[in-house]
C-alpha cells in the first residue's frame, strides 16, 4: 500500500517528466500554432512553470 507522501513523490516526477518531454518539444517546434498548443499544455500541467514567450 502507498503512503500520501509516496503518491505525491510519483506525482511529482511524472509531472516534471512530462515538462521535460513538453520543453523538449517546444524546442523542436516549427510552426507557431505547434508552440501555442505545446505551451497551453505546459500551462495546464504546471501553471507557475516558467515558458518561454512565443
């Protein structure tokens, strides 16, 4: 069984994990309706990460 601190730890790192792959995809991102999507997700994921402007 998983305790409240183990369940907010793999949150934690599936969330950064996913802001990692987005930030990577961004950085490959051609076009600009491609980067507003990619950013919306970040938003969504992590509202206070920082993201580069468009």
């Amino acid at each position: 069984m998983r305790t409240q601190t183990d369940r907010e730890r793999i949150r934690r790192q599936t969330r950064k994990r996913k802001l990692r792959y987005l930030r990577r995809r961004l950085e490959k991102a051609t076009s600009q309706a491609e980067r507003r999507r990619i950013i919306a997700k970040i938003k969504r994921v992590s509202p206070t990460a920082p993201v580069p402007d468009l």
